[in-house]
C-alpha cells in the first residue's frame, strides 16, 4: 500500500502562509491513477471472501438455514451463525458508552429488522460465498411488522441525539401566539433517508495469533480500535486499524458496526484473512440511515412582522431494540428571535434498524420544515421572505442568551441576495415566467450548523536535515482533509509543504478524535497547531539557551518560525536554520506532542454556530409539474478558510444534498414486509449532473477567536440546511402550492393547479 506522503513540490506559487492557499488535493494524482488504496483493495495471502446472508422479513425469527447444502456448494470453507461462531468478550447487546450502539452479530434467531444479518458464508471466491449465501435458503416465523410514524403508541424519549434533552422551553408560548396577528399552524413530513456513499462498508481482517489487522473505514479510528477492544478481549495495542481513504462516510461510518464485526468473527473462525464487504442493498438496514420524522410549527407574528413566538414539535422513530431519535426540533433554537420558544419531541418504535447520524442529523431534518414555515409566515405578514428574516433573526442565541457571531450571518443574508438578485423577486406567488412559458420561482432558506469540537493529540517533529514531520490519526473521507491539515502542519513548524512529511490515517498514530459533526479541521487542526508550537518551543530552547547562537539570551523577547528558521521577535535580521541549531547541539531531532480541545469558558460565554443563506430559482412546467432547479447562490460564514478550493467543494457538496433532500431521495418501505422497496441506486433517487444546477458559493469573512485558537468553523454540513428549504420556498414562489411532504412530488403538484 503506497504510503500519502506530503512532500511533493506544491504545483503553485505560495504567497504567505499556507492556510487561506486553494492547493489541490495533495492525494488527487493516487485517486485518478488508481493507486489510491481502500478497504476493499487490500488482499492478504489466503484471504477469504465472506458475505453475509440477510432477513427478508422486518420482524420475527430464522426457523432453519440449510447450512449443509451451502457448505457442500464448491469453495464453500465454513457458514457462520449464531449456533457456530467465536464468541466475544462482551455483550454486543451491552451499551457501555453513549457513543455505542446495540448490534446484530448472530447473537441469536430473533429478526428486528429486514436486511439483518442471520448467517456468513466464508469461502475461496467471492462468487462461492455469494453462491453458498443464496443456498441457505432461510424459513421464517414471521410476525406483523411495525412500521411508520404511527406504528405504535408514542412516548417522550428521555434524550435526543447524544445527550440533548428531548424538550426546550423559553418564555410563554401560548401566551405569544394567543396575541399574534398572524400565525401559521403546519405539519411537515420528512422521509428516511439511507446512506449511499461510493465506497461501501468493507473490512479486510487478519488475525496473527492475539494480534489483529484491520483495513476498514472509518471516520473515528480511536473509537472503532476501543470497540473491537471491548468485544474481543484485546488490548488496544494488539490492534492495528488502517483507514488511509474512505470512499464516502457522511456519519454512517463514525461507529462502529455489525457487519465489519462480523468479518472480524468470520477471520478468528476460519484462522484465515477475511474481506467482507457489503453489496448495495445491504447498506439498507444495518448501517444507520435518517429516520422520517413529521413536524408540527406553529408560529405568530405581530402586526409589524416581528415573531411572537415559536413552537416546533417533532416526532421521530427508532428501532425496537435501541435509542437513537432525530434532533430534528432543536433546528428552532438558534436562529430566530422569538419572544417564546418551545421545542420538543416524541418517538415510536418500528421495526428498522437503529437511525443513527446522517449528514447534518437534526438539523437537515428540521431546518426544511423551519424555513418552509418562517417563509409562510412571511407570506402572512405580507413580507417579503428575505425582509421577514432580516428583521427576525437572532443575535444572541435564543434559548440559552449566549451571544454569537450574528453580523456574520446578517452578511451572509445581505450578500446572497446581491450575488442572486433578490431585489428583483415578486412578493406574490406564480408570477414569474421564462421565454418558454415555464414558471419561475424564487425562494431562499437561512442555514445554521452548531461549530463544534472535540479532542485530539498530534506528534510534530522537526529533523536536522531542516525538514518536518507531522502524525496524527486523522480521517480523509474525500472532503480534503490530508491536504487542509497539512497546510495547518507546514504553517504550524513554520516550513513550506515541500519540507514536511504528513502522517495519517492509521490507529497506531495519536488520536485525532471523530469526523464527524464538521469539526475535524477544527479538532484535528487544533492539535497540530498546538504540536508545532510545542516543537518550535523546544527548538528555541535550544538556540536562545547556547552562547553561539545569534538567538542566544531572546528568551524574554521570544522568537518566530519562518521559512526553516527561527528569528528574533524584536529584530528580525537575527536568526538560523533548524538545520544549523539542531547540528550545533548535536540532536538528530526535536520531537514534541499536542492536544487540541474546545475551551469550557468559551462554551459557557458564547453560542458557536456557523451561519449562511441560501438562495434558489426552480423553473416548473405548468401542465407537467417537472421541477428544475435552475441555479443556486450560498454565501456562508465559517470562520477562518483553511483552504477555500476545498471549502467551496464541500459547500457544493452539502447544496447538491439540500436539493436532494427537497426533491428527490426517500426511502419507501414496503408496509406488509418492512422491506426498503427501493434499496439501490437506480431507484433510491438522487441528483445526477442533469439535476445540478449552476452554483456559486461566496465564503463570507468572518474573524470568531472564540472558537478555537485557528477560528476554524465546519463547512461538511452546513450547506445542506438552507439549501433545502430554500429549494421548497422557491416550489411555492413558482407555483403557489405549498408541499409539505418531502420529497416534492409532481404529483401533489398537479393535483393542485
């Protein structure tokens, strides 16, 4: 496996530092050349092939598998199930943190959900275990499925999300809306949602006596080592993970889950290397997805357009046997300045497998339903949507007080609209048409994700030959991260790219923490600025404590890395090469450690979001209600841009997914077996290049030293919750229907004009 090694020449001409530079993708030339090694790409000598075989029905139990005749198929070497595996250490069954999730390892015949895992064939070919899979040939007891928002009697759950209470409650709602001149009462229903990233849940797994290999991906490899550590009875330093590329993670490969557990069971059964990888179907289930919720906001507004109060209700589902529940109402706590607010949930329990995090979770889900009913509420006012926002929205976060960076997200609003064109829309509905008879519509939508942080370690070294290096466990779904944090790196020990070598992408290396929750840039990043500060310290020890050095006695004055060299604060025309103070001293190297980690004080001052607008034109046929969306504008502000090549591409990434979310992808569930009808990409809909409109993204400046010591925000999530609802509001603007029913069918369309 070639090692990602960032020391080529950057292909441009740096000015300044490297942060704020649009360097390409230092791993582009591996992907486009196929040298760029996943998963599923490694092949141990004496690999095996495993594939697990899956529940037909939703709810239930496995009366028998023919496991005879699937081993006596050719290349067949040993069947897996729950009467004949390796056992583990734990109880998969047993939460042990808030940040596990129950299971499905053949831990027994009970089915909970369709696509479960019920048995694994390991064989000498992929197509044997294929073949061997489909023999099994599995008789159910079937029992009725529990499916749907209204499947069973519903219940407040105790938290939503990781930790959030399910209920917030700020000033009188009633009271406010009691005295509203103006109040919308609506219900908005969204779709599960499954993950569909290029690369599949895969795992290659070998074990050597108690030692264990690992090529799988995955955005948290610390939290997947601890995992496998606990199931299997192995201590953490018997477990290499290697994790260099992910083809895609979007939250669904933060946890570790089922299926690349069970490749581990399937390798410690046979004493041979394992891959298992998981077709396209069978990510429909034990994956995680976003669950459906259906929302209730009723919100008033005085006679001069300003909010009364706010109430977002959200129900949600989770599987029968865990809890994961869609934050989707917490979407109304940060952006809008009602007097009142009141967000809260409740949930039943369906025969699926456990929701989990999907791009933006909560936050995708209720900013479609909140935007769609603040631009209702504008059409009630009489307000133009973008005058309706401006004049309500927050500038300190409304349910806590704390304040945060609003003029930002006023500049977002403010530059959006010139950039698109605003000023021109009609106010009224149906207005708009092209030269070819096609309805036009405008619309637009705030968008707002929390700016998180979690902890991390880095490892900075700096050689004597001048050159640097820097370790760290960080994760590369395809957003940009070996290259954004290598420029972090290069500008952290004060060298040029060319002159440092990045690590990543292994567990053996210090804990970089989850992608996930748009905060490994910040996280990540946090900690390699804080390692090179650390190895830049004990290089100037060195100088400013040796008499021939022309930094000798600048302790006081302290020094400045540039260029390989250290330099005198307060006179500049004295300093030397790393190079030249690590030969003096006689050292090979100086190596020093870093944490990065949000700042309590900070968290307990300020609210920390990152804010945008997003605006929309779709054009509809009158007679046949087709939709296009036609061209998109974002403008966002998210702190400081590490690499703005990057950000724009993720920016796109999250605009191209709020258009899904509006107009294409659900998953629909067949009622009488609990089965995904549409578990594939020819008929799980999402946008293709005929789909994409033009976009345009505009990085507003935004200077917030409250975040973290870069003033680093996300940019993977932030784009999907205004794109979304600014898709929706723009449908209405050209039509005049208001579809509250996500995806946006042509349908419900017609059937109203």
């Amino acid at each position: 496996m070639p090692e990602l090694n960032l020391t080529s020449a950057p292909a441009h001409l740096r000015h300044g530092s490297n942060i704020g530079q649009p360097l390409t993708r230092r791993d582009g030339i591996l992907k486009v050349k196929g040298q760029a090694i996943y998963a599923a790409d490694n092949h141990p000598p004496g690999m095996l092939f495993a594939v697990m075989a899956v529940a037909s029905i939703s709810r239930g139990r496995v009366a028998s598998l023919d496991v005879d005749t699937a081993k006596r198929h050719p290349g067949v070497v040993d069947v897996m199930t729950p009467d004949h595996k390796p056992q583990l250490a734990i109880d998969p069954e047993i939460k042990t943190n808030p940040f596990v999730f129950r299971m499905e390892v053949l831990q027994s015949n009970e089915i909970r959900y369709a696509n479960q895992p019920i048995a694994v064939v390991i064989a000498e070919t992929l197509e044997a275990a294929t073949e061997g899979a489909a023999l099994l040939a599995p008789r159910y007891e079937t029992l009725p499925a529990l499916i749907g928002l209204d499947a069973g009697e519903s219940f407040v759950p105790p938290v939503v999300g990781v930790g959030n209470p399910a209920a917030h409650h700020h000033g009188d709602v009633e009271a406010g809306l009691a005295s509203a001149e103006k109040q919308i009462d609506a219900v908005y229903e969204t779709p599960p949602q499954y993950h569909n990233a290029m690369e599949p849940h895969a795992i290659v797994a070998s074990w050597n006596g108690d030692k264990l290999s690992v090529d799988m991906p995955t955005q948290g490899l610390t939290m997947s080592l601890a995992r496998i550590a606990e199931l299997f009875g192995i201590a953490h330093d018997k477990i290499h993970i290697r994790s260099p590329f992910l083809g895609g993670g979007f939250g669904s490969k933060g946890l570790m889950a089922g299926p690349p557990t069970l490749g581990i069971m399937a390798a410690k059964l046979v004493g041979r290397p394992v891959k298992l990888v998981l077709r396209r179907e069978q990510m429909y289930g034990p994956v995680g997805h976003r669950a459906p919720t259906r929302q209730r906001l009723r919100i008033g507004a005085d006679g001069k357009g300003h909010l009364t109060a706010l109430d977002h209700h959200a129900r949600t589902v989770s599987s029968t046997f865990d809890d994961f529940y869609e934050p989707a109402a917490g979407a109304s706590h940060s952006l809008y300045a009602a007097p009142a607010i009141r967000t809260s949930h409740d949930a039943v329990r369906v025969n699926t497998g456990t929701p989990l995090f999907m791009r933006a979770p909560g936050e995708a889900t209720g900013s479609i339903a909140l935007e769609s009913a603040i631009d209702e509420m504008a059409w009630a006012c009489g307000m133009d949507p973008l005058a309706f926002r401006l004049k309500n929205y927050a500038e300190v976060e409304p349910i806590t007080g704390k304040p945060f960076s609003s003029k930002a997200l006023r500049a977002c609003y403010e530059q959006g609209a010139a950039r698109f064109g605003w000023a021109k829309r009609s106010l009224q509905p149906r207005q708009m048409r092209d030269d070819a008879g096609l309805l036009v519509g405008w619309g637009m939508g705030t968008a707002t994700f929390p700016a998180l942080m979690f902890q991390a370690e880095a490892r900075a070294v700096i050689r004597r030959d001048g050159s640097g290096a820097m370790e760290i466990g960080a994760h590369d779904m395809g957003q940009g991260a070996w290259t954004a944090l290598a420029q972090i790196a290069a500008d952290a020990v004060g060298l040029d790219m060319d002159r440092i070598t990045f690590k990543a992408g292994t567990s053996d290396l210090p804990d970089a923490g989850i992608a996930g929750g748009s905060a490994h840039t910040a996280t990540a990043g946090a900690a390699i600025h804080s390692a090179g500060a650390a190895v830049i310290a004990k290089l100037a020890d060195l100088a400013t404590n040796d008499e021939r050095s022309p930094l000798f006695g600048a302790g006081n004055a302290g020094v400045v890395a540039r260029d390989g060299k250290l330099f005198r604060r307060d006179d500049q025309s004295r300093g030397e090469s790393y190079a030249e103070i690590l030969a003096r001293a006689g050292v090979s190297e100086v190596e020093a450690r870093g944490t990065g980690a949000p700042n309590p004080a900070a968290m307990e001052e300020y609210a920390m979001h990152a804010h945008g607008a997003v605006f929309a034109e779709v054009k509809v046929d009158p007679e046949l209600g087709q939709v296009r969306v036609t061209r998109m504008v974002g403008a966002f502000a998210a702190g400081r841009i590490v690499n703005p090549r990057m950000v724009q591409s993720q920016l796109f990434g999250g605009m191209i997914w709020g258009l899904s979310f509006a107009l294409h992808e659900e998953a629909i569930t067949d009622r009488r077996s609990g089965r995904i009808m549409n578990a594939n990409l020819g008929e799980y809909h999402i946008p293709v290049n005929a789909d994409v409109p033009p976009l345009d993204v505009i990085t507003v400046e935004e200077h917030d030293p409250h975040v973290n010591a870069l003033g680093i925000k996300g940019v993977g999530e932030i784009g999907i919750t205004g794109s979304a609802g600014a898709v929706a509001n723009a449908v209405w603007h050209a039509t005049g229907v208001r579809v509250r029913r996500f995806p946006i069918r042509i349908e419900e369309l017609l059937a109203q004009f």
